[in-house]
C-alpha cells in the first residue's frame, strides 16, 4: 500500500495489532540446527522453560500418535505445526516445515502462511540441496529471508566463503549484520557491524563493550588483528544491508551463531522484531485484503488429524489475513457458502494448546472440525472472496491401493477421502469406475498413508503399479470445449477430489500427445486450491 492510501484510510483498530505480528518459517537441511535454534527462541519467548522439549526425544510426545512411529523410525519430522510466542512486545507466530523433500507440497503450503523465513545454514557445510529447494520455493513468493549461519562454535568455513556461497548458489544479495570473531574452538563471539557492539559467548545478554578496542586481553593479538582485517575487508566488499532490498526478496541479512551454546539467538529475534515484515496484504480473487481492514478474512493452508488420538479430532490451520477472529464468533465457508460457528480456535505452544480469544492478522490458530474445512478454504465474516495460492501439485507417483480384506471397500473408500482433504495424498477417481488411485508427489507420503490406514482405520492395504504414471489437470476456455474433451477421453479420465478433470497417461509421449490434439485444453502440473 502507498503512503497516500495510508493517510486517507481511517486509522485501523487493529494497526497496532498487525504491526506487532511477525510470522515465519525456519527453513535448513536436515541437521543444520533447526530443532535446536526453534528450542532456543522459544525459550527466549517464554514459550517453554527447558530446552530439549521440542524435538520428540521424551517417549511421552511420541507415543502421542501412532503414525508418528514412522516420524521416529525414519528420523524425521512430518508433522506440519505452529508454535507462537511473545518477545518485545512482539508476537511471533513459527510455522515449522517439514525437514523432508518428500513433503515439499506441505511445505509449499505452510510457506504461503508466512511473512518472513529464516534460513538456518551449517557454517561447515554451507547451502545444502534441501534448504537451496526451500529457497526457492520462497522465492516464488519474494519472501524475506533473515539467514542464520549456525553452529560457529565447530569447525567452519571461512564467513567470506560462506557469504560468497549464498550470493552465487542462490542469486541473493547477502549483508551480513553481525561478524563472527573467531570460528570452531576459537569461537568468541560477534561484532555488530552497525553499532560496533561486541557479543561474547560467554558474556551473556550483555555487550561486552563497542568497538574492536574491547577486545583487547580477551582475545589473542593474532585473533584480534585477524578480525580487524576481516572487518575492514567486509565493509570494504560487502553490501549494506537495505530495508527495502530485503523486504523485496533480493538481499538477505546474515547472522553468525550457535544455536547449541544459546549464542545469537537473541540477535536473531531483534532482527525478526526490527526488520522482518508484519503481516502483508493478500490478492483475493476479487479485490486485494489488507490486513488492517475490520474485517475478518481468513484461509485455511493445512488440515491435520489426531494430534491428540484421545480426541481424535481434525485441526484446520487457518491463518488471518484482516479484521479480528474472536472466540464464539461465525464465520462464512466461502466455497460451500455455509456458516461455521467457531467455537474453540485455538493456539499452539511448545507442547500445549490453549483457546484463542483473539486472533489477529498473522496468526495461525487451530480451528477444530469433523472434515468440513479443506486446505485452501477461505472463511470471511460474510464476503464472498477466495484468497489464491494454496495450491496442488501433480503428483509423481500414481498406485492403486490393495486391500487385503475386500470386505472393507467401502471403509477404504471413506477413510481415502479423508486423508485426501487432509493433504495427505491426493485421491483420482477414473470416470469409468474402476478403483481409485492414490497420487503422491514423494515414496514416503505412501508409508504414511500405510501406517495411518492401519492404525486409523484398521486397514490393511498394499500397492499396486498402475497403468498410469502421470496426472495432469484440465481445464478448457469453455464448458463446450471441456464437455466434447471428456467425452472423447473417458476412458483416461478421472476427477480429484474436487470433481475437477485429471487425464491419466501412462507415457509422457501419450501426454504430449494428448497436448498436440487438443489444442484448446490447458493441462496443468499445479492447481491453485480454492
Ligand atoms: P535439525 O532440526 O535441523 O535436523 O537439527 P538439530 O537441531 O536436531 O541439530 C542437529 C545436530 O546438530 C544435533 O546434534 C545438535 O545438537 C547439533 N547442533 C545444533 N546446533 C548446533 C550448534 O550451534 N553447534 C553445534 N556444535 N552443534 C549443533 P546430534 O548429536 O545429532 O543430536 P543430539 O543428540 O545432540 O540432539
């Protein structure tokens, strides 16, 4: 919005409300740290008092759900969740990601619920595969990245090799706004470029003093003249860091730390506070939405089901986008056109939940359904608006489920189109009526759907190779032109869970194929969810 529309828009209620909203997502590559730094700003928002709570390392947390029994054999975390905690008087909503590139479709759509990411980077390793394909996924979106080169205190690369490995692999102007002061056992501490002000490992909170000078006697003479000349050079080299550049996308400022010995942390969460965005209007199908409009305005980017297997309950993850949620209030399903009376909202913390009275722009909170909220639903207080960009990908790979008691069909059927409006895969249904196909973009997702059959349903399946190995969804300029389409290719056509056409092809060449002769016909790989 431009400062004229700002002054001529009556103030908002809210202003405030949104301006002190940060909400992000920490992206890295298996191991880089990110369990442990979530540990530590939590524990700097007061969100849990020991460290060592968040990963699922007591039996307590993972026994909590059977199917996580694959998260702890396969050493990883596929649960999508979001944790908010207040630090200067800001209020920090983290979406966490999934550390697998097997869940990248999840992952896709919890970053289009953030304003902001962290890019957490092994000093020793540098830009691994898995955090190069999250950037760019933030970068369809132009989303800020504040980076946090974690783990000083091992052996690490040299912070210009490190910074030079950012700028040329991912095309990003970098900053840095601190400068670390040794590396590995040598590890001291940091220099703030801006302000001179030293930070020691073990100084605590405090600043050990400004500039260079106060270092003497703390470090050693060759340190010291090492880093002098380091500094020099950076500022020397370096860009600036600019507000703009990096509200924009293009330059990311850079933090050097531990997130182990509590070191950096803290910067870290000024830099969230000071320079990351509140939350940004949104572009709905029919007019932009500004997040300090009175109006509540909302979208649904992730359905997740028994978290708790004694409530067995389904949590819709919805995040504001305007106006206010309140407790109690009604809201309105912009796609079935059906009132929902949401009664227990609730937000997350470390390891609890509570009811969320209120909520505003930039908040996730859980809203708890039996199956009638979707990912990519948009909830309003009576508009009727969708918001866009929540989308679907094609999925990889396509296999027929096996049941082994075909008795139970028809408990399959139901339990497959659960799971299907959870996200967990997606679900083809061939217009000739034979059996469904499951479609996922990565191998795991079908161990999970394996074990949740089984342990949801009592289901016991298999898979099958099918004919079919690429989806792709089709829409035409007219209902004529779909219509003559679908009738001409029944035979390879089945509908998501949407009814919207898939053809099914076995070969790429049959696709392209299909692509030569009808050339009216879109076939898309993505589809936005509405
Ligand atoms: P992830 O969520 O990104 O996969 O990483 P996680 O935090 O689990 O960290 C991976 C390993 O790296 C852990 O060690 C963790 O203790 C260590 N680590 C994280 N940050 C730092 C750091 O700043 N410095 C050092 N030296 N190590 C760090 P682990 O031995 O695999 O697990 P654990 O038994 O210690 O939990």
């Amino acid at each position: 919005m431009t400062d004229a529309a700002l002054s001529l828009r009556p103030a908002s209620p809210y202003a405030h409300e949104v301006e002190r909203r940060r909400t992000f997502a920490i992206i890295s590559h298996p191991d880089a740290g990110k369990t442990t730094l979530t540990e530590k700003l939590l524990m700097f928002g007061g969100a849990i008092q020991l460290a060592g709570q968040v990963k699922a390392k007591g039996e307590r947390r993972r026994t909590r759900s059977d199917w996580m029994a694959i998260e702890r054999e396969r050493g990883i975390s596929v649960v999508t969740s979001v944790m908010t905690f207040e630090y200067r008087n800001c209020v920090f909503n983290l979406l966490d990601t999934p550390g697998h590139e097997d869940f990248s479709e999840d992952t896709y759509r919890t970053l289009t619920a953030v304003d902001s990411a962290v890019m957490v980077i092994d000093a020793a390793k540098g830009i691994e595969e898995r955090t190069k394909k999250l950037f760019e996924v933030c970068r369809l979106r132009d989303i800020p990245i504040v980076t946090f080169v974690n783990k000083m205190d091992r052996e690490s690369r040299d912070p210009f090799e490190i910074l030079d490995e950012i700028e040329q692999t991912l095309a990003l102007d970098v900053a840095p706004l601190t400068w670390p002061i040794g590396g590995g056992r040598d590890f001291a501490g940091t220099f703030e470029l801006k302000s001179g002000r030293i930070r020691l490992v073990d100084g605590g909170d405090d600043f050990a003093g400004e500039g260079l000078g106060a270092l003497k006697g703390l470090v050693s003479e060759h340190r010291l003249a090492t880093v002098t000349e380091e500094l020099e050079l950076a500022q020397g080299a370096l860009k600036a860091f600019d507000l703009t550049s990096f509200r924009e996308g293009h330059l990311t400022p850079v933090l050097f730390g531990s997130a182990l010995r509590n070191f950096g942390v803290r910067d870290l969460l000024d830099a969230l506070a000071d320079l990351a965005p509140a939350p940004q209007g949104l572009d709905s199908d029919k007019r932009p939405v500004e997040p300090d409009e009175p109006r509540m305005t909302a979208f649904v980017f992730k359905v997740q089901a028994n978290m708790d297997p004694n409530h067995r309950d389904r949590i819709a993850f919805v995040r504001i986008c305007s106006g206010k949620l309140t407790r109690g209030m009604k809201v309105k399903q912009t796609r079935t056109q059906k009132m929902i009376g949401v009664h227990a909202p609730q937000f997350f913390f470390a390891q609890d939940r509570a009811l969320a009275e209120e909520a505003y722009a930039g908040d996730v909170v859980g809203i708890p359904n039996h199956g009638a909220l979707r990912i990519g639903d948009t909830l309003t207080e009576g508009e009727d608006i969708s918001f866009l960009g929540v989308p679907s990908f094609a999925p990889e790979i396509l296999r027929r489920v096996r049941l082994e008691d075909a008795m139970k069909a028809k408990k399959l059927k139901s339990a497959l189109q659960e799971l299907a409006e959870e996200g967990v895969v997606q679900v083809f249904r061939p217009l000739d009526g034979s059996p469904a196909l499951v479609g996922v973009v990565g191998a795991l997702q079908l161990d999970v759907l394996t074990g949740r059959l089984l342990a949801e349903y009592g289901l016991e399946v298999g898979f099958e190779q099918s004919q079919y190995s690429i989806a792709r969804w089709v829409t035409a300029p007219t209902k004529q032109a779909l219509d003559e389409f679908v009738a001409a290719n029944r035979s390879g056509l089945a509908e998501d869970l949407d009814g919207d056409p898939v053809l099914l092809a076995g070969s790429a060449f049959q696709m392209s194929r299909a692509k030569d002769r009808w050339e009216k016909i879109e076939f898309t790989d993505v589809k936005d969810v509405r």
